[in-house]
C-alpha cells in the first residue's frame, strides 16, 4: 500500500452503503520535486513529515474495521446513524440544528416506518436537543409527509444551507410552532409554520445562536379572531406559490428555494408586524404586495394553483404521517387530533349513559352507531368540536332480557329466599326458646310484605333499567325494598341506603347481586334534575288527630322532647295547626277564614287555673289576682280590679324580677282535672305566657281538647278579638297626652 491511501467513505445519498475507494497520493499532496511517476515515495514523506505517527503511518499502515453488508439489510438506519455518531463526536465546535435534527428524523423514519424508532436513534447520534420530542412532532404532522419524502423538511434544509442560516429555534420557540393549534377544522396550516421556521433562521438578532426576531408570543396572537382570516389567506398564498413551484421544479433549483424562502419570510414578519426588523428590512404592508414579489422574482406573474383535495380517512392504531394533502381535509385533522377514537370501539358521552360504537369520521362529523335493547340501530353524528366529550367505556350494549329469564328470577321463584326465611325462622325459634328459661320477653317484629307482581308490567334490560310495557298513571307504581340484611356497623354506611331499626339496632337492606333476584326497587335509579323525578312511594308523615277530627302535621317548633324522651304539645292560641287540631272536625271550621284561639275563654280559664296553682303551691295567697296578666279585656272596659293590679305591678321597677324569681321556685309540673282525667302542664315561665305546654299524651290530649270546644265564642264565629291594653311607656305618654288635652280645655 506504498505511496497510496485508503480512505472509507459513508455513502448517504443512494443506499448509505458503505464502501472503501482508492485515491491516488498526488490528489492529497501538490506535486513537487520530490515527485516519483506522479505518486509521493515512502522516502519523500518520511524526509518531509517528521511526525512519528505519520512515519508509523506510512510504513506500518492502520487497521480497519468493516461492517458486513448484511447489516445494512437488516438494519437500514445503521450506517446513516454511525456516521451523524462519528461527525457529533469528531464535531466539537458547532452543534446540530434543529432543521438538521428533523432531516435526521424523516430519513431514519424513511428507513423504519416508525417515529419513535426514528426519534431514538437520532437521539443517539445527535444528543445535543432536548427537545427532540418537539421536532418529531412537526415532522409527523407538518413535515409534508413520507410519501413526498418530507418535502418541506427538505425546502428548509436547502433553505438553510443556501443562505447559510444556522440559528437555534429553541424549546420555547420550537413547542410553538409544532403544538400551536389555530381552531381551524379546514387547514392544520403546514406552510404558514414552515414561514416561522424560515424567518427564525434567517434572524439577524440572536443570543447564544438562538433566534430573537420573532418569538413564542407573537405565535400565540395568530390564534385571536382577528387574525383568522389573515392567516388563512396568507396560507392560501403559500399554498399557491408552493404549487407553483413544485410543477415547474422550480423548489430543486436555487432560484426558486430562494423565492420560495423570501417568499416565507416576507409572510411571516409581515403577520407579526416586524418586516423592518427582518434581515431584508424592507416593508411590503400587504400580503397580495408579498405575492407580488414572489411572482416577479420567479419571472410568472400569472401564477395560480389549486388548494390540496381532501380526503377522507379513518382513525388507525398507528401514528399517521401527515402529508401536505392530509393538512387540508377536516376529516383527517380531526381523526388526528382525536386519535384515542378507534373504529369498532365502544364510547359514551359525558352526563349521558348511551353506548356509541364509532364507525369513522367525515369532514363535518364523527359518526357513531347506536343500538337499543330491543337491536335497533341509530346513527348518530357528531360534530367535531363535540368528540372531546366521548369517553372510552367497556361496558356491553345493553341486551333485553326473555320473559323466561325474568320469571327464573322472580322473588318468588328463587331458592336462596326460601333458605334465608328458613334461617330466620330457626333462629326467632331458637331465641324463643332461650329465653322461655331466662323470663326473657321475646321481641315480636311485626312487618308486612308484598310481592312484586308489577314485574309481568316491566321490561328489565342487562345494564339496570326498568322499561314500562303499558301506560302507567303517576304515582300509580310502588315499589318496595327486598333483600338480605346486615348490621350497620357506622352512620357513615347508611348514608343513601334502605334502613330497617328494630329497637337500638340498624339494618341495611342489601341489593340483590345482578345475577341473583330482580327486585325492581333498586333497578330504579335517580333523576338528575328533581322535576324530572318520579316519586314512586312516599313514606307519610306521622301527625295528630282527634277521633273524629282530621289529621294534622304539627309543626316540630311545637314539639318539645325531655332529656328523658317525654314530649311535650306547646298549644299555641294564635296557631292555625292548633286550631283545626282542635276544632277542625266542627263544620263551623271550615267555612271560617281565620279560625284561632286567641280569644278563647277556655283557654283563659286553664291559664287562670294555672296560676292559681302556681301561687297556692308557693303559699302565695292573693297574688293570682295581682300576677295574672289579663290579655282578655271584654270590650272596652274590663275587669277594674285586675287593671289596676297590673298597673299597680308595672309601676314597680322590680315587680318583673320578682315575678320571675318566683316562677323559678314554683313545681316543673303542674297537674289539672279537665273533664275528669288529671293533665300534666308544664309551668310557664313568666305570667305574661300565652301557651300553654301539656304533656303529648292521647288520654290527655283529647281531655284539653274537649274542654276547649266547651266554649268556642270568639273563635269560629266572629266574635270581638282580644283587645290589647296599653302597657308600659306607651300608655303613660298617651295618659298624659289625655291629661293635657283636658287641662286646655
């Protein structure tokens, strides 16, 4: 090997093979005297290079390692890879751009037919870019796609290297235009981020080789309203001028890269109002001027072209490569940025339990088929702004049970029922007889059950609901709770479940499972709105009634409970329940507006009672007529002699404490014989209190009840009202007004 070099070279443009040539010494070294037939002698090399390693070089020679070919046929992406390895390392003063990282990823996708692979081994060999993730997207979907050998990756390339471009992007700047999307179901606008990219690379401000004429932000406003109808015309033009030039070959000459570049860049500034600053810094103010430009230095001002057809496609498993057609139909943009839809899969939209099964997409509407239980298919279209409310789902499309399905799992039919029943039977047996031997008085639970026979009405279907085979009136289906029992163990687990309480103990109605008894009570589920709820069965409430009287729901502010459990009827005169409570079964009550005892005698009279009570347990003789506070007055004048003891008592500034003091020491309790049965009233708090509170009891109940009807003058039949004496400061102030008006006179 005297006097000739071997050289190994990667071929990258055919086939990446590689192959070893010969170059003949002279090709390396300038002839000179030292000269032998053209070649350079061992001697001559030695005599000028003093090297060592050089002389070693050439007279020893150095090893070689070759890779067999069969390498490039199973992996293609290898000797590409080996060498952008070899040149990154070799490399120490310029680092890879992100133009050359996605020419790096289109090729190696060329060769595998898969992003991510492309991705890792350009990671490989170019690791300098971390956001190599960003780049790979725009490949994917704003390259040009594989079909047109990634055609704009390939005009930004020449682009770059015949202007000499060789800024940085940065993350920031590179996320936005690979992810920004611009809400426009017709164009993912390919072209128009291509332009960005250009006019970045063609900045003459920068910092750190990174590019500062046009940033994240100005990206960011494309996307307001009133840009909208800029950018689709300048995507329009760009189109037009790259259809232009791609008929013509113009984009494989430099004239027409540059004209296309130019043509970018202009288009750009010009949409983020910065030509003066741009390289060129020249202001065209519109983009038709723009166009103009293109048109005279490509030398054909009658330039025209078509837009891409769209074309429609269906939504696959794996990443789809977007080529510069795909870019311009709405059915693809839309299968792409929705591509967690999958044709045969099983969806539900939000707030609305309907399965859908997806069939594919148009250019207006993803379409969905949609069955009932009874196999009848819909078709349902829904419009892509729309798709992002689908949600993936496993459940099966619901199925209609058989007749013979439903009667197997009848209540009435079903075994396992018969077993419970019979374990409780041995068991109330079992406790029974216990506790015969221990005086133990077993609990007898008495309840009522009803067989659901409503079922031969209702259709039941596989995911839960309940469908009515006749017309049903409101309110005319009851339901009622059926299942096995267990023992609530905290207030937490009852929360929303069917309680039965037998003495101090809770039980919660358990559900059957799906495949085990159909009780139609727990097929019914809730309504989201509570006026569109069915009320099947309602609980009534529990009220008060005289036996001949009608019921009545007493309000709980006039219900008292002890410590103890004892309650208590706080009667009320001026309250309407009280009234009809009392004298509701009269047939003078119904026909009067506003029925009341406020002005009954009787219940004056048990007031006066009380009292009287009251004073005599303190020894108190003669204070009932002085303490009671007659709110009663007949007419206008009145008793004389129970006024003048209540004015007696106002003018006194410490009667009112005295009078409380001397309830305070009074009996909790005070009992009274109405009609023959002794009544338990509880002691007012002051004289001054006009209900009267009786221990809620039946018996004792219906004795107040009948001694109220004794005299119902003033209640039912428009009798004169109470009338209400003038008390305290106000009745001083009009007493001595009176005075005045009678001294003038």
């Amino acid at each position: 090997m005297s006097g000739i070099l071997c050289v190994e070279m990667l071929e990258s443009t055919l086939k990446a093979a590689c192959f070893q040539i010969l170059l003949p010494s002279h090709w390396l070294f300038p002839p000179g005297p030292s000269m032998n037939s053209g070649a350079l002698s061992v001697e001559s090399l030695v005599m000028h290079y003093k090297d060592k390693f050089f002389q070693e070089l050439c007279t020893e020679g150095w090893k070689w390692r070759v890779v067999c070919c069969e390498a490039e046929v199973a992996c293609p992406w290898l000797p590409s890879m080996l060498q952008a390895s070899a040149n990154s390392t070799n490399l120490v003063s310029k680092n890879a751009t992100e133009i050359e990282v996605a020419a790096s990823l289109a090729y190696h996708f060329g060769m595998t037919k898969n992003m991510q692979t492309a991705i890792d081994t350009t990671k490989a060999a170019l690791p300098n870019i971390s956001y190599m993730n960003s780049v790979g997207h725009y490949v994917q979907h704003f390259g040009g796609g594989d079909k047109g050998g990634f055609e704009l990756i390939a005009f930004l390339q020449q682009l770059s290297k015949s202007c000499g471009h060789s800024l940085f992007l940065g993350e920031e700047y590179m996320d936005a235009i690979a992810f920004t999307r611009f809400s426009d179901p017709s164009s993912t606008y390919p072209f128009l981020r291509a332009s960005f990219w250009a006019a970045a690379m063609s900045s003459p401000k920068s910092a750190d080789s990174i590019s500062k004429l046009v940033t994240q932000s100005d990206i960011e406003k494309l996307k307001s309203s009133g840009m909208k109808t800029q950018i689709k015309t300048a995507e329009t033009l760009l189109s037009l001028s790259w259809n232009l030039l791609s008929k013509t070959g113009g984009l494989h000459e430099k004239k027409g890269v540059r004209a296309m570049g130019h043509m970018m860049i202009r288009t750009a500034l010009l949409l983020v109002k910065k030509e003066a600053k741009g390289k060129e810094g020249k202001t065209f103010g519109t983009l038709q001027k723009v166009h103009e430009a293109f048109t005279a230095e490509v030398g054909d001002g009658n330039a025209a072209g078509a837009a891409a057809t769209a074309e429609s496609s269906e939504s696959g498993g794996e990443l789809r490569i977007m080529s510069l057609q795909d870019t311009a139909s709405a059915a693809i943009i839309a299968a792409t940025s929705n591509s967690w839809l999958k044709v045969g899969a099983r969806y539900v939209q939000k707030d609305n339990p309907a399965i859908y099964e997806f069939e594919g997409m148009d250019n207006v509407d993803g379409i969905f088929k949609l069955a009932d239980a009874w196999g009848t298919d819909y078709t349902l279209r829904i419009p892509h702004k729309d798709l992002r409310n689908m949600r993936a789902t496993d459940k099966k499309v619901p199925a209609l049970y058989s007749a013979e399905h439903v009667a197997r799992r009848r209540v009435d039919s079903f075994m396992t029922l018969e077993e419970e029943v019979a374990k409780a039977t041995a068991l109330t047996m079992l406790f029974n007889f216990y506790s015969e031997f221990l005086g133990i008085m077993s609990r007898v639970i008495e309840c009522a059950h009803q067989v659901d026979e409503c079922l031969v009405d209702l259709h039941f279907t596989s995911d839960g609901k309940v469908y009515a085979a006749n017309n049903i009136k409101k309110y005319g289906l009851k339901v009622f709770p059926m299942g096995m029992l267990s023992k609530s163990k905290s207030a937490a687990d009852e929360k929303g479940k069917v309680m039965i309480t037998v003495a101090t103990d809770n039980f919660i109605v358990q559900p059957p499972k799906n495949d085990r008894c159909i009780v139609p009570f727990f097929w019914v589920g809730h309504c989201s709105e509570a006026r569109d709820e069915l009320i099947l069965y309602k609980a009534p409430e529990k009220g008060l009634k005289r036996k001949d009287g009608p019921e009545v729901q007493v309000p709980k502010m006039l219900i008292q409970e002890d410590s103890d459990g004892q309650k208590w009827l706080k009667v009320r005169p001026s309250h309407y329940a009280i009234a009809k409570l009392m004298l509701g079964h009269l047939e003078e009550f119904k026909n009067c507006r506003q029925p009341s005892l406020a002005a009954s005698p009787q219940i004056a009279q048990i007031r006066k009672m009380l009292l009287e009570k009251i004073t005599t347990a303190l020894g108190l003789a003669g204070a009932a007529e002085s303490e009671q506070d007659d709110f009663f007055v007949q007419g206008n004048g009145g008793d004389d002699a129970n006024a003048k003891a209540a004015d007696a008592l106002e003018e006194d500034e410490q009667a009112p404490k005295r009078r409380k003091l001397t309830y305070q020491k009074a009996p909790p309790t005070i009992n009274l014989e109405l009609g023959g049965i002794a009544c338990t009233f509880k002691t007012p708090a002051t004289g001054r209190e006009s209900d009267i509170i009786v221990m809620l009891d039946a018996k004792q109940m219906t004795a107040l009840a009948d001694y109220v009807i004794q005299d119902t003058s003033g209640c039912l039949q428009g009798d004169a009202k109470r009338t209400y004496k003038r008390t305290g400061q106000y009745r001083k102030v009009r007493q001595n007004s009176q005075e005045f008006e009678l001294g003038e006179e």
